[in-house]
C-alpha cells in the first residue's frame, strides 16, 4: 500500500467529524472515507495520529471511535 502524504491540519475539521469518518473502517483496520472533504478528513486524522501514514486505524483512532460511539 502506498504512503500517504499530509499537509497542514485543517482547522475546521473536529474530532467528532474524524470518528463519524473512521467509522466507515474496511478490511483490517483500513480506512474507505466517502467522498465528502475526503482529503481533508484524511489529512486531519493523520496528523493528529488517529490514522497512520499507511491508512490503517492507530489505538488512538480506535478509542476516539469508542468516545463517539454513542453520541
């Protein structure tokens, strides 16, 4: 699997925004964003370590799905 690069952290993405996206998880741990701001959201989540640079769901990615699961 290719590496993915990232930029700068957008600032209007929010952590609840990033759980809804990680949600849509495929495979092992993989991640299929829709096709809303997918860049963005996928940027957002790799800089702030929810998602490695590989695309695959970190321990912190995980419990940030766990702290929105019920909202």
């Amino acid at each position: 699997m290719a590496s993915i690069q990232t930029t700068a952290e957008p600032l209007s993405v929010t952590e609840q925004q990033i759980a809804l996206a990680l949600r849509y998880k495929h495979g092992e741990q993989t991640v299929m964003l829709a096709s809303q701001k997918p860049d963005t959201l996928l940027s957002a989540a790799i800089d702030r370590g929810f998602i490695d640079t590989e695309g695959y769901i970190t321990r912190k990615g995980r419990a940030l799905i766990a702290r929105y699961s019920f909202i």
